[in-house]
C-alpha cells in the first residue's frame, strides 16, 4: 500500500484507491455529484493546499528564484498544526492502505504537488 501523486482528472491508476483533492478551488463548470466520476476526487482536502494568495505566487513563479520563494513558504504553511497532522495521518495510512493525492496542474515540476510528495516522504510516508 502506499500515496500515488496524481493529476486530478487524469484517468486513475490501477490499485490507485481514494483520490485526494489538495486543491484550494473545486473543479470550475463540475457538478459536485460528478467530481469523482469525472476523476477530479473523492474526497476535497483544501488544507493541504497553498493559501489563495501562495497560489498565485505559485502561478507567477516563471523562474527559479521565484519557485524557491514560493516552496519556502508554502512549506511554511505546512507546518502549521492541521496541516501538519494531516500530513502525519496520510504518512501513517500510507502503510495500511492504497491513496492517492493530486492537484490539476498538468506540470508536477511547477506545482505544489511535488512539493507534498517530498513533505510526505519526510513524515514517513510510504509512496508509489
């Protein structure tokens, strides 16, 4: 068992199992009866999102320099006590059973998600 990092709406992965939404906004012009039809999520897990305001740095970010600024601080906001717990409870799970997580960006190199696959990892966490 173990976290798969994915893109939300992407086809899901065989044994992929539960798809985290750590997304800030739900899917745009999606019903929410259709979210985890359509392979967005099963569950919205926002508190492991970058803050609205991060998000756009994030978006801004077209250099390397800027990328750093922007891990920086949103593993800051990561160390923040629920997100910290959350992280440890996915870390924890991961042993036990089949998740994955995600986020819409079609560039994991330029997205918060690369940054969470390495927070989890650094919680003990057991990943695809």
């Amino acid at each position: 068992m173990a976290i798969s990092v994915v893109q939300l709406g992407a086809p899901r992965g065989k044994g992929e199992g539960l798809r985290l939404g750590t997304v800030r906004r739900p899917p745009r012009g999606v019903p929410k009866t259709e979210y985890a039809s359509r392979n967005f999520y099963d569950v919205w897990l926002p508190e492991l999102a970058p803050s609205e305001g991060l998000v756009k740095v994030a978006l801004r970010a077209k250099d390397e320099r800027a990328w750093r600024g922007f891990v920086k601080r949103y593993r800051a906001e990561m160390k923040r006590p629920t997100a910290a717990r959350l992280l440890s409870l996915l870390a924890g799970l991961s042993h036990s059973t089949a998740f994955s997580v995600g986020c819409y960006c079609a560039d994991e190199g330029r997205c918060h998600r690369s940054v969470l696959r390495a927070l989890l990892l650094e919680h003990g966490a057991r990943l695809e």
